[in-house]
C-alpha cells in the first residue's frame, strides 16, 4: 500500500504535468508576469464556471475577503457576524479594516453559520454577515439571506472551501455557492478544491457597481494610471498562477466528483456504528468533500488520532479553538460558554484523508483502524 496523505497534490501535478508544464513555459516566455493575458482568462472561466457577472482574481483568500469589505465602505465600529468556529480570515480583516468582529455559533450538523444565533447578535450597529461554506458544503443560505433583507445588512460569502457545490434554492433552482450573497470570496492555496501553485484568490459579484469598486480596489484604488480615486490595496494574482489555475479549473469537477465517491466510502464504512458521526449532507447544498471531517465523543478524539498517526494515517483537526477564544479576540469580551456548539465541536472534530488520489486499499485500511479504535473504547 502507498503511503497515505491528507492532501496529494502530486499526484494531481503528475496527471497534468504537461499541460500546466506547457502553461507555465508559455508565461515564462512571454515575461507577462503581471496581468498578463491569462488573468482576465482565467477571470472568464471562473465567471463561466461560477455562472456570476464578474470574478475578479487577486493575491489571495483572506485579501479576497479584505477587498469585499473593504468595496462595502462600512462607517468605522460597524459590526460584522462571523462564525466562530471558522479559519481565522474573516475575523481578521474585519478587525484590521477598523471594524468589529461578532461571533456566532454553528449548527451541530454542517458547522456553519447558525441562522438562530445570528439573529441573536444582530444590533443596530451590524452591518454584514460573512457565512462561511464550511468544508466543502453550504451555509444555510436562504435563512441568511433573509435574515439580511430584514435588517438591511450586506452578505459575503467566504467560499474558500466549496468551490463548485450548488445550493438548492426554495424554486428547486441550483446555484453555484459564492454567487447568492452580495459578494462572494474564494482562495486558490495550493489545498484548496481549485488550488494554484502558490496563493491566490478571487472576489465574485452579479452587481456591475460593486465589481467596478472591487476591481479598482484590488489595484491601489488607482480609477485611470496614476489616478487614485479610493484607498486600495496591492492585490493581484501572478500571471503564474492565473496560468496554472486556467488548467486545473476544467478540472475541478471531476476532482469534486471523485472526493465525493471517497465520502461514500467512508459513510458507508461508519454507518455501523453510532461512535462516529460522519458528515451531514445538507438536503439543500452538494457537498464537495473539501475535507472529510467526523465527529467523535471529545474524550476520544485526541486519543483516536494519535492511534491513526501510530497507523501512518494523517489526519487534521480543522478547528481545534474556536476563535471566541482565541488570545487575539479576547478584547472582544467573549467568554468559554458563549458559543457552545463552536466549543463541543472544536473537541469533538477530526478530518480524515481526502483527496482525488485515495485508493480502495487505504481507504478500507483508514476505516478499518477508525472502526477497530472505536469498537475497543466503546
Ligand atoms: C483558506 C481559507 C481562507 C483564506 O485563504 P488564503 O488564500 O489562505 O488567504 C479564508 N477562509 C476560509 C474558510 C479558508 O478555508
């Protein structure tokens, strides 16, 4: 048997090595390494692919969500709604841009964004909601977004993780994930469901006015050369990437499909037993599998990956403080017990390997010694 991996991005490099061989010496040639052509056409397929009116790239996912809000031009102290159990880029650029990061716990059963605890923090001072589409499915979108037309308040959606899931709407119509809200947001590190060779990310919008500011944002805020109309950022994706990323877009389905047949496995394999929990499909998002992530009892959890890493299986826990807690957000106020889902679920989560490469011989073995630790601390 290989070894196993959490990721294997070799793998996937080997299988198109000559096409993003071919890409990468077609931009070294052309010494076009920024904003060269293969920017604005990676920006079209990713328009095409996503279905939405404009996509516009830059250096990176947390930039991404820095350039949304930054287009949104909220009044200093403004209050925006991130998940708490989350990847610390929301919070963080929140914070940065001079506004106020609020917390909200996540449903028991796809970690994202709780409708019911974002009603809860609402106050006449928030401005947005940044649902994060957590490990490859999709945030409860339709409660948010109505939620949003309520209070008058903005949507980004961090699509970091779910590039490429639709969500179901109330009409049956399917939508891309990242196109519902205001403004959406994704990352293209290397990991990620479209990875690059490197960082980078993109900012997605149907609204003509918004795209206008966010591209001009996105570039120094410079509105004709040499001309700065608004405060804005250096952020741009390389030509190198935007390269590489134009290949491995058209891939993108076909790695989503087989991390899908990957998830079958597993569910299949710990449906026996009611000591691991395998992940929630949602009836109204697809699930892409970004990761793989079980829950078990939180006095076992720690435990059960230092028998799988004795195993040589790697396995993750995405996230194991949520960030009520974290030192950097104490002068927030927050306190443990704020957030009781977020808590449980940062002691109780593990994601196992996933990726397009797995073979049936690691996955049975990956499951075999899950089913076999569980079965002894039963
Ligand atoms: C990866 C990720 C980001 C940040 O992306 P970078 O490209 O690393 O800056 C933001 N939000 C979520 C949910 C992520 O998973």
């Amino acid at each position: 048997m290989e070894d196993i991996k959490m990721v294997d991005l070799k793998a996937q490099y080997a299988k198109l090595k000559p096409e993003l061989d071919a890409a990468f010496s077609a931009v070294m040639e052309s010494m076009e390494f920024i904003n060269g052509p293969q920017v604005s056409n990676f920006a079209r397929s990713l328009e095409e692919y996503l279905q939405v009116r404009h996509a516009i790239p830059c250096a990176n996912g947390t930039d991404a969500l820095q350039i949304a809000l930054m287009a949104l031009q909220l009044p200093a102290g403004a209050e925006v709604i991130v998940p708490s159990f989350n990847y610390v880029s929301g919070a963080e650029v929140v914070a940065l841009l001079g506004l106020k990061p609020v917390f909200a716990d996540v449903l028991p059963d796809t970690f994202t964004i709780d409708p019911e605890s974002v009603k809860k923090v609402i106050t006449p001072a928030t401005a947005a909601i940044i649902p994060v589409h957590l490990f490859g499915q999709g945030a409860a979108m339709q409660e948010i977004m109505e939620i949003a037309q309520e209070y008058k308040l903005y949507v980004i959606e961090d699509n970091a993780q779910s590039l490429g899931a639709v969500y179901v709407q109330p009409d049956e119509h399917e939508v891309k994930l990242g196109t519902m809200g205001h403004i959406g947001t994704t990352s293209f590190f290397p990991s990620k469901p479209l990875g690059g060779m490197g960082d980078g990310g993109a900012v997605f919008t149907n609204d003509d006015s918004l795209a206008e500011v966010i591209r001009k944002i996105a570039n120094h805020g410079q509105s004709e050369k040499y001309k700065f109309s608004t405060i804005g950022v250096n952020s741009r994706l390389d030509t190198l990437q935007a390269a590489m990323l134009d290949v491995k877009i058209k891939y993108v389905d076909a790695y989503n499909n087989a991390r899908q047949e990957i998830a079958r496995f597993y569910d299949n394999a710990f449906a026996e037993t009611s000591a691991v929990q395998a992940p929630h499909r949602s009836s109204r998002s697809s699930h892409v599998y970004h990761q793989y992530t079980i829950t078990v009892a939180p006095a076992l959890r720690d435990e059960l990956k230092a028998y799988l890493r004795d195993n040589h299986i790697p396995s993750m826990v995405y996230y194991p403080e949520p960030l009520h807690l974290q030192q950097a957000y104490t002068y927030l106020g927050f306190k443990s017990g704020d957030f009781p889902v977020s808590e449980l679920m940062s002691q109780s989560v593990l994601s196992l390997p996933m990726h397009s490469e797995l073979k049936e011989d690691q996955l049975t073995y990956i499951c075999q010694h899950v089913l076999d630790f569980v079965k002894n601390h039963g």
